[in-house]
C-alpha cells in the first residue's frame, strides 16, 4: 500500500483531520519508529507486530558475484520485522 493511499484510507475512517494532519500524524509515526532503532531500541506494536535490528559482522572475504574480486563489506545493521500471531491470524483469514 502506497502513503497517497494509506492517507486515503485514513481520511476515510477520520472525517474530522484533514490530509496535512494525516501525513504529520504518518511522519511522527515512522520517524520515531526509525530513531529508536537508530537507539539500538526495538519497536513492539501489540497486534501489529515487532521491529528489532542485528548486527552484521564485518566481511573481509566478501566477492562480487559478477567480477569474483574480493569486496570488503564494512559492519552494518539489519532490521527485521516479524508480525504478529493477530496479524497473520488476519491476513489468513482474508484469504
């Protein structure tokens, strides 16, 4: 679902905030989603579901797959997201 349609659909259910309230309301909740992973925090949403990050060692022997040249691959962050049981239980059911 794009963020146009997202907006849409709660306009929809909140007649009384208007579209440039609706995409603060979308931002705040996305950024700080963003910053407390940032923090090294994990998000947990009940029903919807939790987003956690993990570290990824650096890789000294890393190869290009299309050159096979050695790459160094510098330490980085990984985020994952796992839905919840409600949600799956949803979305099953929809089916």
């Amino acid at each position: 679902m794009s963020r146009n349609r997202l907006i849409k659909k709660l306009k929809e259910k909140n007649s009384k905030l208007n579209k440039p309230e609706l995409e603060i309301v979308l931002d705040t909740f996305s950024n700080s989603i963003g910053s407390a992973l940032k923090d090294n925090l994990s998000v947990e949403i009940r029903g919807f579901g939790r987003w956690s990050h993990k570290k990824l060692k650096e890789n000294y022997y890393a190869r290009n797959p299309a050159t096979n040249k050695l790459i160094y691959k510098p330490e980085r962050v990984k985020i994952k997201f796992k839905a919840s049981k409600k949600l799956i239980r949803n979305i099953n059911n929809k089916i």
